[in-house]
C-alpha cells in the first residue's frame, strides 16, 4: 500500500520563482525509511522518533498515530487488507446504529459535550464525533459513555479530519473509531472498579500514584498542597480523563499526545507529565498566601511553561526514578548472588587425642 504522506509546499502565488517543495524533515526521513519494507517494520525506533515529536513535520502524524494505535500493522504489506476489514466492520456499525432514534437520551447527552469540546473541529469533524461516541457506547455497553470521552477522542478526529491524502480523508471517521476503540483499552479502567482495589475506580488509583510520585519529587510542595487539604482528586482527574487535551492550545495538546501515544508502556509517563505540570507552578503555589482556592485555580490554568519544556521536565523526573530502580535492582541482585555462594567457614585442624602411655 503506497504510503499517502505529503510535505506541503508554499501556495503557488506565494511562490513566483516556483520553487521546489522543501525537503522532508529527519523525522519525516526516517519514518519513511523505517516504512519502506514488505516485512516487519522496527515499531520501537518508531516510538522513540514520535516521543520525540512531530511538530517539525506533522504530515507524519496521521500515519503514525494510526500505527501507535493499532489501526495500521507492523507490516506495511498488509495494510491494503488490515484497513479494508476494518473500515468494513465499522460501515456494517453505521448501518446498526445510524441515525440514532428520536428523543434518544444518550446522542443527546453526546450532543450536550460535543458542542463544549476545547479542541475547534470542523462541523464534519463533529459530525465523526457524534457517530463515534455513540457506536462506541452501543458496542461497548460495559463502558458506555462518560463525559470526558469527547475531549479525549478530539486529537484523534482534528489529526485524522485535516489529513490531505484523499484516501485517508475519505475513511478517516472509519480510522478513528478504530483508533479509540485501543485508546480507550487504556482509559476505560480509569472509569470502572480497580482489580487491585476494588473499593477504588481505576482513576483514584491512578491519582494516589500521582501523590506520591509528588511526594517523592518534591515533598515541600507536596507537603504544602496537603496543609491546605488539596490532594490529586481536585485538580487531576481531567488530566488522566482527557490527556491533557483540555489543558491547552491545539497544537501544545499534539505535541504532548505524541509522546504519550509513542510510550512504550501505554501512559505511564503521563504519571511524570501531571507531576512536572504541578511543579511547574511551585513558585506561586508556594507563595505564603497560597490558600485551598487559589491553588486549586493555579492548577486549573495552563501552565507557565511550553509544552515542550513540560515534557523535557517529565522526561528527567522518570530518567530519575528509572535510575533509581535500576540501583535497586543491581544492589538486589548482588545480594540474591552472595546468599547463593557457599559458605566457606574457617578450617578446623583436628586435635589428634593425646596418647596416654602406661
């Protein structure tokens, strides 16, 4: 399957010398050189280029988000097949559930929080939205639909609607359903009881882990925000919701869904994204006056830093902690090597008993 990727050129009356299109990024580069194969492309180098970012070039972005979230396979030769099955299950979904009945509570509920999304779409992008949230929570009843699953299925439609290759644009509604049916393999447990703690949802577990990440990275603040009884379930709970997608500009949101798609292990450096956006409001949270209110309103506003500054601060606050557990594990294991080793005691020289003569 050819792959429908374009780097822009100026408008033709921008460009009155007619000159060439510019050359493809190094990101650009080598993603097209890790998807030129028939066999198995390397999915890892992969991620490491998109946590990195896409801003650069972001016509990459369509192609690698549906790879990161599973619509398209590792193998490029059987991409033709992989999408054509499912743009065909989720046409026979249309046909099931489409148009919804009159008066039907839950497409009106949908409607209510499609029209307040903070990601601006097109009104087809709306449209996409619409039909995806409530297939989706026909399909999956066991999930349903909560609020904050329009804002975290935005990203996806704004990235998938604005694609220019023809045939990704004519099937990109079909794509998207099918990349949220995996993103929400990850975010659906947040919604639903805990395994390890039953008495908890996923997402106050989540939260809890997030407290004490704080506490380990930063304990005045984290003991400052408890005196003022504030703790992760007031200002959190969007953030793991809807990834960051209400927290800020369009293209700042992008960004840091690259690298969170692009994590190896489905979100867990989104723990070390909350921490450094709460530190990176340490000096006015700190301030003597900073009481439950006004940090709770600090914390709901953008952060006074970029995007990409927040990620660069993640990114230390994990290599820290990765650091640490490799430590760990070294001094664990060297003492699991030394219990196994045989004991040699000190040799006992047998005293031979003495000969007692007559």
């Amino acid at each position: 399957m050819p792959l429908m990727l374009h780097v822009k050129s100026l408008p033709e009356e921008e460009t009155p010398e007619r000159r060439s299109p510019p050359a493809p990024t190094k990101a650009v580069s080598t993603v097209l050189s890790l998807l030129d194969t028939t066999s198995v492309f390397n999915m890892e180098r992969l991620q490491e280029i998109v946590f990195q970012g896409l801003d650069e070039e972001p016509a990459v972005r369509p192609i690698a988000w549906r790879l990161l979230l599973g619509v398209l396979g590792n193998r490029p030769a059987t991409w033709t097949t992989d999408l054509a099955g499912k743009r065909q299950v989720y046409e026979g979904l249309q046909e099931q559930f489409l148009p919804p009945p009159p008066e039907d509570a839950l497409f009106k509920d949908i409607q209510k929080d499609a029209a307040r999304t903070h990601v601006q779409l097109s009104n087809e992008g709306i449209e996409w939205m619409l039909h995806i949230l409530y297939i989706f929570a026909n399909v999956h009843p066991e999930v349903g639909y909560t609020q904050g699953m329009h804002e975290a299925l935005a990203p996806i439609i704004y990235v998938f609607n604005i694609d220019d290759a023809a045939e990704w644009q004519a099937h990109g509604e079909a794509d998207a359903f099918a990349a949220f049916e995996t993103l929400m393999q990850a975010l659906a447990p947040l919604h639903l009881p805990s395994k390890s703690a039953p008495s908890k949802t996923g997402v106050q577990v989540q939260m809890a882990r997030l407290n004490t990440l704080l506490r380990q990275h930063d304990a005045r603040l984290w003991q400052h925000l408890n005196s003022v009884a504030l703790t992760p379930e007031y200002y959190s709970f969007r953030w793991y919701i809807t990834l960051f997608s209400r927290e800020f500009p369009i293209g700042a949101t992008l960004r840091i869904w690259d690298s969170l798609l692009a994590d190896k292990r489905r979100f867990a450096f989104l723990h070390y994204v909350c921490v450094a956006m709460i530190i990176s409001h340490r000096v006015t949270l700190l301030h003597r006056d900073a009481d439950f209110g006004s940090c709770l309103t600090i914390l709901q506003s953008q952060p006074c830093t970029s995007a990409t500054a927040l990620l660069e601060d993640a990114r230390k606050l994990r290599d820290v902690d990765r650091a640490a557990d490799t430590l760990a594990r070294q001094r664990l294991e060297a003492r699991r090597a030394m219990a196994a080793e045989p004991r040699s005691g000190p040799s006992i020289r047998r005293v031979a008993s003495p000969t007692h003569r007559v």
